[in-house]
C-alpha cells in the first residue's frame, strides 16, 4: 500500500506537531515554511522540507505540491496567505485541502472557496489533526487523559452483523463499547447506552468506544 503523501505549508507549533506525527506514522511528509530556521529544524524528521513562499504558485508547483493526497496549511495568523495559499493548492487540483483558521469568518471564507476541512487550534490541536487524517473512519475523539480517550468510529465491514460478543473487542483490542448509535426512519436516531454483549451491529452504525490511548490506535489499524 502506498505511504500517503502530505505537504504541511507554515511549521509554527500547530504545523510542526501534525508534520512530525505523519512522519511518525510513515506517510510521506514535505513541508514548506518561509523561515529557512524552522526548516532546518525538521529537515530530519520528514522526508522532505523546503524554504518557499506558499502564496508563490511558481514555487509550490516546482517542489511538486500538486502531488500529494492532502495539504495542510497554517501560516500563523496572517489569514491573507493562508486564502492565497489554499486557491493555488486547488487550482493546482489538490483533492484534500485542511486549513487552521484563526476565525469564523476566516473558515467561512475558506469553506467557500471550497477547503476540505477548517481547524481551530483551540479545538484542535496538531496530532489530533494529524490521526484524522490517517484515520478518517474516526469521527471524533475525546481525550480523557495522556493515556485513556473517547472516540465515535465507524465500524469495519467485518464488524457488520456480529454482535458485541462475537467481536470480544476488549480481548482483542482492550476497548470497550460505549454505545452505539443507530439511524432510524424518518431522520431519528436512536442511541443505545451499555449495549450488552448480545446486541448486534448492523450498517450505518456509528460505535463510541472507551480505551487507552495505545488500544485505540490498535482498533484503527
């Protein structure tokens, strides 16, 4: 399977955090910042960090940034660069584009242009970005602790019509179901709180499960 391909434009605290988690994780990193000391700084943990200005469309098609499968931008505040910034990216046809925004109206301007995804970094901090992209079946995620969290996924195919029981998701990936969330007619939905181990899961629905930290990411994989 081919490493997913990700260009982070701007490496202050939020861009250098989702940069060196999707390294981590063995995507394929190229970074971008006009600061050539933050470039120095990353150089070694990603594949690939260049200094160029990211509102310079010339420079960001010469180090091939049409390429990769999604881009993250976050040039601090300056709100201008990061609009000019997300218009070349998807004139250059970048299919994912994610913005950290600084506003509502900033995200509302960007969410016109059409951006895949806006992020305010008081509610989203770099590696939580970082694991969604990686992980797009996850919904949300709550973090209890440094070591225990939340989070709404959506279950795998081969979760489908099996009940609770049959899956021994606590034996086999240490987390326990919470609830699970089931669409019903009409628009409704219904919500079933400590589903027992003889409850079902059938298509559309969405599980919250509770676990540490390092079996939740078992569960992704």
């Amino acid at each position: 399977m081919r490493a997913k391909q990700v260009a982070v434009i701007g490496l202050g605290n939020f861009g250098f955090s989702v940069a060196q988690v999707l390294a981590e994780k063995g995507c394929q990193v190229l970074c971008v910042d006009q600061d050539m000391e933050k470039v120095q700084a990353i150089k070694d943990l990603v594949l690939n960090a260049v200094q160029a200005d990211a509102t310079d469309e010339k420079a960001l098609r010469a180090i091939g940034i049409h390429e990769v499968d999604v881009a993250v931008i976050s040039p601090g505040d300056n709100r201008e660069a990061s609009i000019l910034a997300a218009m070349i990216l998807l004139d250059l046809g970048v299919k994912e584009i994610v913005v950290k925004v600084v506003s509502d109206l900033h995200a509302r301007v960007l969410k016109r242009l059409g951006v895949s995804r806006v992020v305010f970094p008081e509610k989203d901090m770099g590696r939580r970005v970082a694991e969604r992209l990686l992980a797009p079946q996850i919904l949300e995620h709550l973090e209890l602790s440094e070591e225990y969290g939340i989070e709404e996924v959506v279950p795998p195919g081969e979760f489908v019509n099996k009940t609770i029981g049959e899956l021994k998701l606590r034996t086999r990936f240490g987390v326990s179901v919470l609830a699970i969330r089931r669409q019903k007619a009409a628009g409704k939905e219904e919500v079933m709180v400590n589903p027992t181990r003889d409850d079902r899961i059938v298509p559309g629905d969405l599980l919250i499960v509770i676990g540490h930290e390092a079996d939740l990411e078992k569960l992704r994989e």
